[in-house]
C-alpha cells in the first residue's frame, strides 16, 4: 500500500468516527416566573402590598377551632393553615362573633400541642 492510500484509508476512518457521535444536548435556560401582582388596595401603613393567603385546613385545624371557641372565638370559615404542612403550623382564625368578635386567634402547632400566640 502506497503512503498516499494509507493516509486516505486512515482519513476515511476518522471520518467515519463522527457518524457515531451522539447529538449534542440542547441548550437549557431558566424558565421566567411569572410574579402574581398585588391587588391594589390591600397595602399596610408604610405602603407595603399586603399578600392574601389562601384558606388551606390543616391537621390541627379542628383543634385550634375547639382552643379558639374556649377563647371565645367563633368564625365562619375555621382554622387556616399559614405555614407549610409539617412538625411545626401555625394556623389563624378570624373570629366572627363572639367575646373577640373582629379579632384574629393565631395558634401555634408542635406535634399537634396547640398554644395560642
């Protein structure tokens, strides 16, 4: 074999090497999220947006409703979950009627042993 089909034979070979290559992975950005606006209205004093949580029951719900109605705090919707479900709740409850009739109960469940805040 001459020097020339040599080279020729080996430059086949390491063009062949590319057909088995696997395709490059596509280019992954960030996804933007999208931010909910605040309702305009709802604002503290220093003019900060105020954020309205969801109503979400809880493992301690019904007992922090029974320690509220003891308080003497009765509301429509109930007990509300504030944080994250986990060892550690807290759960509010706006009292309708009642001795804190306009008020708000906040409890604090570890284990679900609820002490009022």
């Amino acid at each position: 074999m001459t020097r020339r089909a040599l080279v020729l034979v080996v430059a086949v070979m390491l063009g062949g090497c590319s057909l088995f290559k696997s395709r490059p992975e596509p280019v992954r950005r960030p996804v933007p999220v999208a931010v909910k606006p605040a309702v305009p209205g709802l604002q503290d004093p220093n003019g900060t947006p105020i954020e309205r949580v969801p109503f979400r029951t809880g493992v301690s719900s019904a007992t922090v409703e029974k320690m509220a109605k003891e308080h003497g705090c009765l509301g429509g919707q109930g007990a509300g979950l504030m944080t994250e479900a986990g060892p550690v709740e807290v759960y509010r409850m706006r009292c309708e009627s009642g001795a804190m009739q306009g008020k708000v109960l906040t409890a604090r469940c570890e284990l679900r042993q609820c002490v009022k805040m």
